[in-house]
C-alpha cells in the first residue's frame, strides 16, 4: 500500500524518521482519520507551512541583527576579563 502511495505521487520523496512526544501522535492521528489523510502527508504539510513562515533568508538581515548585537554587554563591570568571567562560572563544575 505505502508504495503504491509513493509511486502515485507526482513529486519525488525522502524517507525520513522524526520522533513524536506521544500527545503529538495521538493528536496527528485524530486529524488523519478526520480528514481521511495519511500522517506522511499531514507532516509534509506542517513543514511546508512552518518553511513558507519563515521567509527567504538575506545576508543583509543577518549582518543587521549581528550589528544590533555589537556592544550588548559593553557596560558590564563584571566582565572586564571575560576569561576570568568564564573560569569563575566553570570553577563549581571543576
């Protein structure tokens, strides 16, 4: 059945394994048998979705909001020796 689902379909799939917390499963599988869907399908959709949402991305905007960034913790009197900074957050580990 499930290859004959792949051989009709007009695009060309990627088998792939993804883990779900179990609400999720049980969630995806009240929809699929609502809208007569196969799981595969409800999650090709999901992500077509998410991806669309998340826009195009530009090296113009990421360089934006690296400069946006620059300085953030300029006035921070407890980091004047960052390496020191960092071995006194480590030192309870070690």
């Amino acid at each position: 059945m499930n290859n004959l689902y792949i051989m009709k379909t007009a695009q060309t799939l990627a088998r792939t394994q993804i883990y779900l917390t179990q609400e999720q499963q049980t969630r995806l599988g009240q929809t699929c048998k609502r809208t007569s869907t196969t799981k595969s399908e409800l999650i090709r959709r999901a992500i077509d979705q998410f991806l669309d949402q998340q826009g195009q991305a530009n090296p113009k905007d990421k360089a934006q909001r690296l400069q946006s960034i620059a300085g953030l913790w300029a006035q921070r009197d407890d980091m004047a020796d960052p390496v020191a900074y960092v071995q006194q957050l480590r030192a309870p580990r070690f």
